[in-house]
C-alpha cells in the first residue's frame, strides 16, 4: 500500500497542526556524507499539489525521484541537513544520522509541532516525535522526506563524481558495487570514504602494511 496521511491526521487530532515527517538518506554506503531531510506537508492538499505518487524513494524510479522533488519545491516546507564522512567516523553511523536529522529540522523556515520519524530511532529535537518503522511507505511526510534526502544526496555524489572518475560514483552513489570495490582495491581511499567502514579500513590496513615493508627493505 502506498502512503496515507493517517500519522498525521492523528497528529492534528491532538493538537498539532505542524507536522514534520523526518527520514535520511545514505547510511549503507563506503563514500560520501549521510543526509536528512524534514518535510512539512499539507497532507489534505497532496492531490492539488500533484504529489499523489509520493512513495518510499527507493520504490521510485531516478526520474520519479527527481519529479517530486522539484514538485516538493511548491508543494511542502522543506529542510535539509547532513554529517561529513569525518562525523560519522568519530560518532557511528548511527549518532551521525541523528545528528543530520536534527540538523534538517534547524533548517526548515518552520519549526514543527510535531514530527514522524522513520524507523525505531528518533534524535533529540524541541518537540514531541513519533518513530514508525518503515513510516517511508507509510506517511505521506516521511515519503517526502525521503524523496528529499535521496536526490539532494545523490546529486552531492554525482558532483563528487569527476574528480575521482573510477570510483563511479555517478551510478553507485558511494555504495560498495563491485566497480566501487575494484577502485578501492586498485586506487585506494579517497578523502571521502568512510574510514571506520570495514572495506576501507582494511584498505588502510593494508597501505599501512606496504609501507612496513618499504620501512623495512629501507633498513636492509
């Protein structure tokens, strides 16, 4: 089933007329920062606004992705946040995603009432939360976000790109592909990889290694 507007409908019956779906975007991949995204929608206006088809981003298509988004644009409130590789190293995937999270709802123009959250996790924030696992195929707002994160990330890996072309990040956005893994092997890490991510860290392990041994050949 697609989403509803049931959440938030719930939401306004207990008083809360600004609400906020909450999603991120890019916790799996080696490569790039992981961001979120805070979407207030008039969920009795989705039709008007043409966004009917909002779903899960990852049950969308590139170009469905990339259509909502900009329909977003006059169609819902919108902030955005995000936490560098760096974050994410010294704070765990986990910490990083909530700290992008509180950062998207900073930067909303309107500070929600209340705010739905997807998954079974929510970051500290001024105003009540609600968690719902897998709230991005059940929410109207959560979808939206999720549509949000997805292509500004995205885009972020796509300009990322060019500079180190091998990696293909353009098509695999920092996930570990086999032509992401085979970069890595051959290329080694970049300034954007995840350091405390396993195939990067054994990357690092390995460099590390080959020095030892130049170091050593060097004493000889």
């Amino acid at each position: 089933m697609p989403p509803s507007s049931l959440f938030e409908r719930a939401a306004r019956k207990q008083g809360y007329e600004i609400v906020a779906g909450i999603d991120e975007a890019g916790r799996g991949p080696w490569a790039g920062p992981v961001y979120a995204a805070a979407a207030i929608v008039d969920t009795r206006k989705i039709a008007k606004k043409g966004l009917s088809s909002l779903d899960d981003s990852k049950k969308l298509s590139p170009e469905q992705r990339e259509e909502l988004f900009e329909r977003l644009k006059g169609g819902a409130v919108v902030g955005v946040g995000w936490a560098s590789v760096q974050e994410i190293d010294r704070l765990n995937i986990l910490w990083a995603s909530m700290l992008a999270m509180q950062r998207a709802v900073a930067a909303l123009p309107i500070a929600p009432q209340y705010c739905l959250v997807d998954g079974n996790r929510a970051p500290v924030l001024p105003c009540p939360c609600e968690t719902i696992v897998e709230g991005d195929a059940r929410s109207f707002s959560i979808a939206a976000a999720s549509v949000v994160a997805k292509v500004t990330r995205d885009r972020i890996m796509v300009g990322l790109a060019p500079e180190y072309p091998e990696y293909r990040w353009e098509s695999n956005k920092g996930y570990g592909t086999p032509d992401h893994r085979d970069a890595l092997r051959r290329l080694g890490v970049t300034p954007h990889h995840r350091r405390s991510w396993y195939p990067v860290f054994n990357r690092l392990s390995q460099l590390t290694l080959d020095l030892r041994d130049v170091d050593a050949l060097d004493s000889l």
